[in-house]
C-alpha cells in the first residue's frame, strides 16, 4: 500500500468512526418528553403488619369466576377470594397477591379501586415484581367508571402491565376500546435483555392526556398510542379506576402444566398517581 492510499484509509476510517459516534450519540426524539409537573394525589406504599389486608378505604374485591362464571370472560381457572392467604401484606412495605393450587383448582386474588378512586388523565404507576409459570397472568390495568353503565369494551381498558408467565421477560402495554377489543387490541410488548421480571422489581406506568397514552418500563417510554391511531372510538375522556390481578389459565396465556410452580406471587411495593400541577 502505498503512502498516499495509506493516508486516504486512515481518513476514511476517522470520518465513518466520527460518524458512527454522532449518529450513536444523537438523541432520542421519541424521549424527548416535555417537562411535566406532577403532584400525588393518591398512593398506597402498603406499609401495614404482615398478613393485614388492603386498605377498604383504597380497595374492594371482585370475587369468584366472574358474573357469567366463564372465568371473567377469558376462560380463566381460578376463583378470586379477599382471604389474606391470596392477598395480604408481607410486613416488609409489600402487598403479596397469591396464586395457589388445590388439585385441580386455583385460587388467587382482584383487587380494585371501582367506587374508591378513579381519575381522568395523569400518571399511574406501580413498582412490582410478577409471577411466572405457563398459564400465568398477572395484571396491572384500568377501566372506565362507566362500565356499569355501557359495558365492555364501550367503557375502555388500559393495560398498564400484563404479562405472560411462560415468558417471564416480556410484558405488554395495551388499549382495548369499541372497535379494537379482545383478540384485536392495541399492544406492544417491552423485553428485558438477560433478565426477567419476576426476578427483581420493575416500575410500570402510563402518562396519559387528551390526545395519547404513553406507556413506561422504569422511566423508559417504549410505546405511543395517539388519539389518531385508534382505529374506532376513543373512549379515554372519562376517569378510569385501577385493578391488581394474578389470573391462571385464560385465553390470553393458555393452561397451567405441570412445570407451573405454586404458590405464585405478585408482590407490589406501590401504586402511586399523579395529576399535572396545572
């Protein structure tokens, strides 16, 4: 090689390098959030004695199969209790909804905030860490408070987090509303990389407003869902309440096996919302 192609290389190969740096350097546009204000204007750090249960001043139950008893409309297995053996606190700042076989039966535990809290628009988060197993389905989701009134799907879901215990990596952040429901959400999944959900505590949360839904993993935005996107009605003008599950077995994960361990647990460190200042 010669002096003058030698020196023509080492130029080449700095300008690609400098390149590859800035463009590995350019910021994340979709990151770029505008500063947000936020204030609490509710929380539960559940902070009381082990085997206490959910604050009734914060929290009621749903119970049983569900009111057509077909497993909450998704073929679910188990049957919800208020017993503190499938929800109660841990006395270490955690709330513990426990999923457990009996044979051939299962029981675990819904908890909700229907009738106690409900809000408009804002930022719900959690810091939990999920069961795992096939034929698991731990959830932290809203609805509308309008459900009694113009049923499912009409009133719009929220699906902060909801995972699939046979793939203990990747959760999914989802929207059902008129028009795209069930089978035919909106979603997108968020994976960790060598690492896995139940494994250490995680923080889940949407920021949502008049126009989009953002969804976060530990501060990171991984999804958008924009009134424009939506391909039928957007029904997410209205307050929405929280609910806490860990469902076994349904439409959405399949069955329990006999490599489904139990008991299985989803243990919450808090749920926290925020409203913008102004």
């Amino acid at each position: 090689m010669n002096a003058m192609h030698k020196l023509g290389t080492v130029v080449l190969h700095t300008a690609l390098l400098l390149s590859l740096t800035f463009w590995g350097c350019k910021p994340d546009d979709f990151q770029k959030l505008p500063q947000r204000d936020w204030q609490l204007v509710w929380s539960d750090e559940f902070n009381d004695a082990a085997g206490a249960q959910p604050d009734a001043a914060k929290w009621t139950y749903d119970l049983g199969t569900g009111p057509g008893q077909d497993g909450w409309g998704n073929q679910e297995l188990q049957v919800y209790t208020n017993n503190p053996e499938n929800v109660s606190m841990d006395g270490a700042g955690n709330l513990v909804l426990t999923a457990l076989r009996n044979g051939g039966s299962f029981t675990s535990a819904r908890i909700k905030t229907q009738g106690l809290f409900a809000q408009q628009y804002g930022r719900f988060e959690a810091r939990l860490k999920t069961p795992y197993g096939p034929g698991l389905w731990p959830a932290f989701w809203m609805l509308g408070s309008n459900i009694e009134t113009v049923s499912w799907p009409q009133c719009g879901e929220i699906d902060i987090m909801e995972l699939r215990g046979q793939a203990p990596h990747i959760i999914h952040g989802t929207i059902h509303g008129p028009g795209y429901s069930g089978g035919n959400p909106i979603t997108k999944g968020y994976a960790l990389q060598n690492a896995r959900f139940d494994t250490e505590f995680h923080q889940f949360a949407i920021e949502w407003d008049a126009e989009k839904v953002d969804f976060f993993v530990d501060d990171y935005l991984y999804q958008r869902i924009e009134r424009g996107d939506v391909p039928g009605e957007w029904v997410y003008d209205q307050a929405f309440f929280m609910i806490l599950n860990v469902a076994v077995g349904g439409n959405y994960v399949g069955f329990p096996t006999d490599q489904t361990p139990f008991p299985q647990k989803m243990i919450v460190d808090y749920v926290r919302v925020y409203q913008e200042a102004n």
